[in-house]
C-alpha cells in the first residue's frame, strides 16, 4: 500500500503521454467510459466532403483523406470507386438528381466487386435526394442501400 501511495503522489496528472507507454500495455478494460469523444477520433468519422462528378469518382473509406459523409450531384452516369476500404466502416453518400436520367454503379479499387443491394433505387430527377448508406463486410464487399425523403 505504501508503495501504490507514493507513486500516485510522485506521478502528475497528465505526466504520462502515450509516448511513455509500451505499444499494447493499455487494454481496453483500463480505458474509463466515455474517455473517447468525437474530438478524439479521425476525421473520417465527423466530417463532410463534396465528391467531384465526373465518369468515375473515387470514395475514400480511409483514414488519411475520408469523411462521414459525401455529397454529390452528378453531371453524367457515373462509377463510385470505392478506395481505401476496411471491413466495418461504413459511409454515407447524399446525391441530388439532376433530372438528366443519370445512372450509377460502383467498384472497389478499380475493379469489381460483390455490392449486396438491400433496399432502393436511385432517383436522378431534378433535386431529389438520394442517401446511399454503404457497409464494408470484406476486402471487396459491401452491403447498400439507396433512399429518398419521404413525401
């Protein structure tokens, strides 16, 4: 007890950076709740970013250059290739028709893929809103589905 007593004293709030502690020495279990807030995780977990239209249009799952969420409107029938991809994350893309009958289809890393579609269809009339919902299951598979506001 005297010895658990003294370090506490010794060791400062705040005194032991990540960069003291041995890679996997801190579980999960010795991780109070709530300690992870949004301020606490990447980018692709909290932000928004615009896709440029185009035939085909690359969306990043990763870490280094993804977002939450995605918005478009395309300006041809296009290819959402999906990049940087992991198992478990999942992504949200807001694409508003623009009334020209425009199509879309997916890959994954430039080439093809197993996309699982749950529900929905794209509507590309003018101003409609269409929320693709995408989920990583596995290097090169992906379960979907497309829905509009409901009138």
């Amino acid at each position: 007890m005297a010895l658990t007593k003294l370090i506490g004293d010794l060791i400062a709030d705040g005194a032991v950076g990540h960069t003291k502690i041995a890679d996997g020495s801190v579980g999960h279990t010795k991780m109070a709740n709530d300690a992870i807030g949004i301020s606490n995780v990447g980018t692709e977990f909290k932000t928004l970013a615009s896709l440029t239209p185009s035939s085909v249009i690359d969306v990043p799952f990763g870490t280094s250059n993804g977002a939450a969420v995605f918005t478009l409107t395309l300006n041809s029938n296009s290819t959402l290739n999906l990049v940087d991809v992991s198992p478990g994350i999942n992504k949200h893309i807001v694409v508003t028709g623009s009334g020209g009958g425009r199509t879309i289809n997916f890959t994954v890393g430039g080439g093809a893929g197993t996309f699982n579609k749950i529900s929905g269809a794209y509507n590309d009339a003018s101003g409609i809103k269409n929320l693709i919902q995408i989920l990583c299951v596995g290097s090169s598979e992906f379960w979907y589905s497309i829905s509009q506001i409901d009138t």
